[in-house]
C-alpha cells in the first residue's frame, strides 16, 4: 500500500498506454481518487481495472470537496489526484487543495508522467531550452490582444492551450500582433489518432488550415517563437517617432502611426507615449 498522502498523478493527454507502472499502482491502491469529472477518468481507470473509489473535485466545487479529503489525509489515508489528462494543477484543479495539504503539513508527492506542455516543446522544433507557459488566453478578443500586446517583447518560447472554437481567432490576433511571419508551431491532438504538428510562419499556418478544415478541429497547444532581440530597438525607435509626431497629431494618433511603422503593439507604445509626457 502506498504511504498516507496526497499524490499528484499525471495520466495520459490521449494515447491511454501513456502511463506508468507507478502511477497504475497508485490508483489501484489508494483510498480514493479525486477526479476533475469521473465520467472522463472511469474509462482510463476501466482500462486498467481499477475499481478504487472516485469523487469529483473540479473548479466548481474545489474549496466544497477541499475540507473532506483533507480529513482523509489527517486519517492517515493515501488519495490521489487527477486531472481529464495531463499532470494536475497545472491549468487544471487541484492547486488550492495542494495548498491547503502543505499548510497542514501534510505530505504531497508527486507521480510525474505525461504533461501537453512539455509533449509539444519537444516536437514542436522551436528553441524548449527557455519557455513561458501562458496556459489559455482570455476568450473575448479585446483582452486576448492586450495580452498578446503584453508579451510582445517575451524572448522566450511561448505555450498556450487553445480550444477548437477560438484557435483561428487567436491565430489572426497573433498575426497582428507579432507579423504573419513570426514561427509558431501547432500542435493537435498530440498523442491521438488524429495528432498533427503543423510548424512554420503564422500566415502559413492559417492557410493550411483553410485548405484542411480538420486542422481547426480538436485540442490544441499552441507554441509560439519568441521575440528577436531588435524588438527594444524597434520600440524605441518608434517611441522617438511618436513624440516628434506630437507637435502635429494626438497622443493616440501619433502613437497608432508610429506602432504601425515599427511593427510594435499600439497599446504599449501609447502607453509609454503618455508616461513621458506626464514625468
């Protein structure tokens, strides 16, 4: 039997062969599993013929279940923790329940496995030595583009999770915001039977897509270049364009002509346009 705890298990994002010896164990032998929906889990766990007891912990009733699996751990009993696919916590419930099990000192290991972030870094063929995970992007456009305008000087490789219904929306905003010939790589369906990894120019990209509607359908990990090292030159040079321009135009005129001329966010670029004038 395992030792009493809280383990964080990571099960497959597709392909259900994609799990460890260890993590099979656990599942099989703890008190309980704690599953963001059970009706997912029970086909991984019917797999593997696993009967141990499930209950649901989701975003919706996280802090509700929180209370009851921490007196099974104060009981000495070993739950296990896992998430529709992938390793828990990470974009997914889990993380407030973790929290509360170390505030108590209570112990919490980890059963590392399969993990879409790290599946598509490797695969994806952009620069996986230094990454930021951005998880998913807002859904309403305005502030999908404002946080894209914020990571415009990101030099790191990005991650994002996208769902089917939003991924060509956010691939346009990428576009606008980073040039139709920034690198990205998207990554579909990894691990299932229908998996592709499409990776060149953002334009190229979107027009794969319109010749094979398929390619806009299923989950998708988005990974994202990071920014050349010029882009503090370009903004700079822009900012300099922008207050000469202030003797003849508005702030946000003077700001919109300049970012466009430089290829930088408008946003940011405004932004630092009034900062200066204000000090």
């Amino acid at each position: 039997m395992p030792q009493p705890g809280l383990y964080l298990v990571a099960t497959p994002i597709g392909n259900l062969e994609d799990i460890s010896y260890r993590a099979v164990r656990i599942l099989a032998e703890a008190d309980l599993i704690a599953a963001e929906d059970t009706r997912h889990s029970r086909t991984l766990l019917e797999h593997y013929g696993i009967s141990t007891p499930l209950t649901a912990l989701h975003e919706y009733n996280e802090m509700q279940v929180l209370g009851r699996i921490i007196d099974l751990l104060n009981d000495n009993k070993a739950v296990a923790l896992i998430s529709d696919a992938g390793t828990p916590a990470i974009s997914d419930p889990g993380y407030k329940l973790v929290c509360a099990a170390r505030d108590a000192a209570l112990p919490v290991y980890a059963v590392p496995g399969p993990s879409a972030i790290t599946a598509a870094l490797s695969v994806a063929g952009l620069p996986p030595d230094r990454f930021v995970f951005e998880g998913f992007l807002p859904s309403k456009a305005v502030a999908r583009k404002k946080k894209l305008e914020d990571l415009y000087n990101e030099p790191r490789t990005m991650v994002f999770f996208e769902s089917s219904h939003r991924i060509r929306a956010t691939l346009d905003d990428m576009a606008g915001v980073f040039g139709k010939q920034h690198q990205v790589a998207l990554c579909r369906e990894l691990t299932k039977k229908f998996e592709t990894v499409l990776r060149g120019p953002i334009s190229e990209i979107m027009h794969k897509m319109d010749e094979d509607p398929n390619q806009g359908r299923g989950e998708f990990v988005v990974v994202l270049a990071g920014c050349p090292g010029n882009q503090e030159g370009a903004a700079m040079n822009a900012l300099r364009l922008a207050r000469q321009l202030l003797e003849y135009l508005p702030a946000s005129q003077a700001a919109r002509v300049a970012a466009k001329l430089n290829n930088v966010p408008r946003r940011n670029l405004y932004d630092a346009l009034k900062d200066s004038e204000q000090s």
